[in-house]
C-alpha cells in the first residue's frame, strides 16, 4: 500500500506546504507539513528495505518524539500492523507484551534506555528483527494493551476503519479544535486518548499540536501558555493548577481531560486561576470515545453524554457498550463480549441521569459483588479520603471485601480515617478496611492499579481478598507490613 492509498494519507498530503503541523520545546522548533510529509516517506522507503511491507507486525517503544509518530505514519502507508507499545513500560513488562504480541520487529526510539518523561525533536531509531515473530492474523492497523487496572493487559486492536470512525464522532462534537489552532497535547501519543482526540484529531482539522518538552510542570504549563486548547489528563491539570505564577494561558478556549477520573479538587483549582472549566472525555482502549462533557458543565464525576453512534446499557450499575466486532488481537474467543452479542463491559459503575442523559462515573467494579452491597459509592469514599489534609489518595478495592488503599504519611491510623469517613458517610463507613501505603500502586500508564490478583502478584496484598481472622485484632501501624503496606 502506498502512502497515497493509506487510511490517513489525504491528512498529510492536503496541508499546505507552509502549515505548521506541530512543535515542542520554546518557539522556533516548528515542524512544517512539508517535512512531516517528506519524514514519512523518508522512514518508509529505509524501513521497506528492511523488509517491512503488507502484514508485517512491528513494536514501537520508546521516547515519544516527531521520529516516533513519523514511523507510526510510515508503518501505516506500508499497511503494517503497528503494535505501540506504553513508553514507562519496564524491561520485564515490555518482554512479556512483546511475547505475547510476537512482532516480528521491533523498533526503538531514544537508544535501549529511552526516556519516557520528554519529548524528543528527532532521536535514535534502532530497528531490529525479531526471532520467532509473527505476521499480522487480522487486519488491525495498530495494537495497543488495556490499562490493566483491574485485571491483566488485553492486547486490543483497530481497524483504519474503526480509527476513522472515531474521528468522525470526535469531529462532530461542538468545540473540538479547529483548523489553525494550536493545541497541546500533554500526554504521551501512544495513549490511545492523547493519540486519536489529540495528534490524529489535529492532524485531519488541519490544527497545530504543541508537545510540552518534559513532563515537568514547568514544560507543560509553557506548552499550554501558546494553545488555544489543552488535551491531558488528571495528573497534567493538577500540574497546570498550582505552575509558577508567572505562567498565563491567555488564549486557552477548551481544557479536556481524559484517561483518569478528575477529582473535583483539582478541576476547581483549574478552573479558578485560568477561567476555563475542564471538560471530560471518556472511553476505552477497545471502544475509543464513549462519552464527553467538553464544557465540563455537568460538574467533576460526571463523564458526559454518549457520542453519536455508540450504544450502551446499563447492567447491574456498570456500563457496556456495544462492539460490531471483537476487538481483542489474540483472544481465540470473544473473552470479555457477554453472551457472545457483543456487548462489552466496562467495568465501570455509572449512575444515568434521566433528564440530562449523563453519565456519572462511580467507581470501578474491582470484584464479584456489586459496592451497592456494601452501601457505600467508591468515588464518592475516594474524595472524602482526599479531603483530609494528611491523605495524598486513595483508591477503593473491592471483593468479598472493600478495601481501601491510602496514601498518606506516618501521622494517621485506621482509627483516624474511620472517624473520618464515619463523619461524612455514616454507618455504611463500618464497611471499609484501610490499609495506609507511601503511595498508591499504578500500571505503566500511571493508573491506579485496582486488581487484587496483580496487587498480590506485586506484593502488596498477603493474598488475594484474605479476610480478617476471626477474634484478633492486627496492630494498625506495623504488623503485617508489606513493601510500605500498613494494614
């Protein structure tokens, strides 16, 4: 397939040879269309003579930069099957998606220890073949894994199709950016979110993206200082909320976070220094875009209302979705589509607001019984625990119990928190067990991991879901301890 013919290609081949396409780093650093067009097709033809063509399977890894993107384009007007890969992956997580997905290349940016925490201009590329790899089974053009947050990583796959798709709906939507606006994209592109409503979303409005040079908050609150619209997600506008003073967003129209819930702590802080209400939007690695609130009218927890074209119910609380097809690469069955109809589950718990039609978000379903048996709404304990000026966060497990994991300092015990959440819950407080930890454990992405099996597996946990034994009482400082774990 050549670069003409390639799902995205009219998007490269349609700008003006003068348009700035995107840049990082302090003004000047610019990357026009003419050269994002002539990098593709240069890093085609050199990767096509390592024999990379139709079916091929290729891995990216590494620093996100221009080099890395440009690749990606390249790979798809060679119709390869890209499977991009986390850049905070580490080296025994990276092997094992790698064993799993079985590219038959791999190509890294940034040399073997290539940083996660910038962003590169151009970089290293190394390209290497892999024994024992496999061509593409299915005509997925990019593989990507789930977060993994409550269970193991699923590798899910899009179609050029299904990608188009999702721009479409994206398009649709009131607000997005428009074409000759500047907008930043604080998270790294290969996150689903950041690379569809951001670079991809860019690219086909004929908008300029703007990539912070570091993580540092700093970095991001100077990309966000020349963009009309920022794209990021919670840990980015928290960064944004409390920058140094001398930073100002004075053209910034659309604030839109996405891959994590918002605390309402931090969308108020935002929105009063910068006047802008952080909007939300919410999906999945396997659906792509499920809902938004692009205003952030509705308020912190709420994720919006559905987007044209995609179907969804309620089950039980928590919010499937309906899939054409199966997205999941190498599952030999459709693991994870109820009842073989394509219906997947979320395993998010919504409540549906009748009047507005938006969904607010409640939790994360962690385990075999519903929370309601607990009478208790996950999010809603999560920002009461937040609220204490000791807790950094939390985050609610649970299973045949409910656990809570809270990141705090020396200073607290499991008596202090039950006090207070007994003050602002009541009774259905007698239900949480706390355990006090540094800080909470998180997949590569920097989620919030809520398995208990992985939790388990990393040690954090004695076993899965153990229960209190019957009659003794733990010490609540120290017995027990575990990698910092306080039970």
């Amino acid at each position: 397939m050549s670069q003409q013919s390639w799902w995205g290609a009219q998007w490269l081949v349609h700008r003006a040879r003068g348009d700035v396409w995107a840049h990082t780093g302090p003004p000047g650093t610019e990357v026009g269309a003419a050269v994002l067009r002539a990098e593709t097709e240069r890093l085609a033809h050199i990767l096509r003579c390592y024999g990379i063509g139709p079916g091929s399977t290729v891995a990216l890894h590494g620093t996100p930069s221009f080099t890395q993107l440009w690749s990606l384009f390249a790979l798809w007007s060679l119709d390869a099957q890209v499977v991009l890969l986390e850049p905070r992956l580490g080296k025994a997580e990276r092997e094992a998606l790698l064993e799993l997905s079985a590219p038959q290349f791999v190509i890294t940016f940034g040399g073997p220890r290539g940083r996660e925490d910038v962003f590169a201009g151009e970089c290293e590329v190394l390209v290497r073949r892999r024994s024992g790899g496999r061509p593409a089974r299915t005509g997925h053009c990019l593989v990507q894994f789930s977060s993994g947050t409550t269970g193991r990583p699923k590798a899910v796959g899009r179609t050029g199709q299904s990608l188009r798709v999702e721009l479409d709906r994206l398009e649709a939507l009131a607000g997005m950016p428009l074409a000759g606006e500047r907008v930043a994209v604080l998270g790294p592109p290969a996150h689903s979110f950041f690379l569809v409503a951001g670079v991809l979303h860019a690219l086909r409005a004929g908008a300029c993206v703007v990539f912070p040079s570091t993580q540092a908050p700093d970095a991001l609150a100077e990309a966000a200082s020349r963009s009309h619209v920022v794209i990021g997600g919670p840990p980015h506008f928290a960064a944004l909320a409390h920058a140094d003073e001398r930073f100002r967003l004075p053209d910034l129209r659309l604030a839109v976070s996405g891959g994590d819930v918002l605390d309402g702590e931090t969308a108020g802080a935002f929105a009063r220094r910068y006047g802008v209400l952080v909007g939300q939007g919410y999906g999945t690695t396997e659906t792509g875009i499920l809902a938004t609130d692009l205003s952030g009218g509705a308020g912190p927890g709420a994720v919006g209302t559905p987007v044209a074209g995609v179907r969804t119910r309620i089950v039980g609380g928590v919010l499937h979705v309906h899939l054409p097809d199966s997205p999941y690469v190498f599952e030999e069955s459709d693991e994870g589509l109820s009842g073989g109809e394509g219906w997947m589950s979320t395993q998010d718990l919504v409540a549906l607001d009748p009047a507005t039609g938006v969904l607010r978000l409640r939790g994360r379903q962690s385990g075999p019984r519903r929370f309601e048996q607990y009478g208790v709404d996950p999010l809603r304990v999560e920002s009461v625990l937040r609220a204490h000026r000791d807790v950094t966060d939390a985050v609610v497990l649970g299973a045949d119990a409910l656990d809570v994991l809270v990141a705090c300092g020396d200073g607290l015990t499991r008596t202090d928190l039950g006090a207070w959440c007994h003050r602002f819950l009541g009774p259905s407080a007698a239900s949480l067990r706390y355990r006090l930890v540094p800080e909470l454990p998180r997949t590569a992405s920097g989620k919030v991991l809520r398995d208990r099996d992985r939790l388990h597996g990393r040690g954090w946990f004695p076993c899965p879901a153990a229960p209190r034994p019957a009659g003794k009482e733990r010490d609540e400082r120290g017995e027990g301890r575990r990698r910092g774990v306080h039970t």
